[in-house]
C-alpha cells in the first residue's frame, strides 16, 4: 500500500518477481512490471514497505538458496536490487521507528536463529536509492518463524514460534533498548485457566431507581 487510494504489490510468478500497482476498488490492476534485476530464482517474496518521506518503495526478496536481495525504487524509477552479503533469512518481519521512519528488518535464519538488521541511522539511504544496511546481528536462537506489526512505534514487538511450535513473545523497551522474552502458548492441546476479572456498575437515581440506558463518557 502507497496511499489511502493505491496499492503495489510485488508477485512471486514462477520464480520471478513482478510488481503490480492498481487503486482500491478497481476490479483489476492498473500495470506490472517485472523485476529484471533481479537474476535469481525467486523463493518468496518477504517483506513489502513504501517510505513516503524519500518516496521509495521497498521489497525484501529471497532467492531459491535463501539469500536476501533488497529490491527498491523511488517514485516511477526503475527497480534496484542489492543483495545482503552474509545473510540467509527463512521468514522476515519489518519494524518502522516512529521517531525517525527507517526500517528494521526481523527475520529467522537458516540456524533457526532470529536476527535483525538495522538501517543505518547516521547514513540510511545509498546514493541509488537502496537502504543502507548494519550487519546481520542475532537476537535469540531456537526461532522458526517470526511475525511483527509494521506500522511505526516506538519499539518493536514480536511474536514468534519456537522449535516445538510454542508462541514467545519478544519485546524491546523503548528507554533502555533491552529486550524481554517469554511464551505466550505452550505447544500443547491442553487448555489452561486464563484470569479475567468482570466490573459492573450499577447507576441509580436520587429516588433510587435503576438508570435506563445513561449516557456515559470514560475518563483516564
């Protein structure tokens, strides 16, 4: 998604990625472009995220021997592709830093290790238009897949699933950049007990009797 009105979606066709654009609403879409700097074969495309302060659009594409390859454009440009040295990403999620609107990249590797990479905050745009990356770093290990809301926040909040299926949620805290981690669901088919606690008022009037549908405003 660019905008409240249109869309771009990049495509995995046959192990080729291809970009389509259209207008919510329309019944087909407007045009497609394949991406032809791209010369791999494509396994999946990872990540889609539209940069509306330098108007870039990127894509996160990994190839047939799961190497990340970074796919960009600016406005009606044509698209660049940079491959990522010393990285193999099995599934990626994006962060948006509400501060500063870059991008961070949270993927799974190959070792089943979850890794992040950062784009770089002194210098984050090379001079073509593609992010400027800091190393792959590792986070935690024994991760299968991870998931995260990309829509920009002050820090980033992820779910992920473990070796055996179990749910783990990992969250950083904003003011000390220190992270936390802990299941969320067991990987099991047994239930458990969940807490809930209930609050119901009861408005009378002055007489006494029960108030019938009142307006009422909340306050914090």
């Amino acid at each position: 998604m660019s905008d409240e009105a249109e869309w771009v979606l990049a495509v995995n066709v046959s192990g080729v990625p291809w970009v389509f654009t259209g207008e919510l609403g329309k019944g087909r879409y407007s045009s497609k472009q394949q991406i032809t700097a791209f010369q791999q074969t494509l396994k999946e495309v990872v990540l889609g995220y539209f940069n509306p302060a330098v108007n870039t659009q990127i894509f996160l594409l990994v190839d047939s021997d799961d190497a990340i390859h970074v796919c960009s454009a600016s406005g009606d440009d044509e698209h660049t592709v940079k491959s990522i040295p010393h990285g193999k990403l099995l599934c990626a999620t994006g962060h948006v830093s509400q501060d500063d609107g870059l991008l961070h990249v949270f993927g799974v590797d190959t070792d089943e290790n979850l890794c992040v990479l950062h784009q770089s905050t002194k210098n984050p745009w090379h001079d073509d238009g593609t992010p400027n990356w800091a190393p792959l770093i590792p986070l935690a290990t024994g991760v299968t897949n991870v998931f995260g809301d990309i829509n920009p926040a002050q820090a980033p909040t992820l779910f992920a699933l473990d070796g055996e299926g179990a749910l783990r949620l990992h969250q950083q805290d904003s003011n000390t950049s220190m992270w936390t981690s802990g299941h969320v669901h067991q990987a099991s088919q047994e239930a458990f007990e969940v807490v809930r606690f209930r609050v119901e008022l009861a408005l009378r009037e002055a007489s006494g009797l029960h108030c019938v549908m009142p307006a009422l405003r909340s306050r914090r």
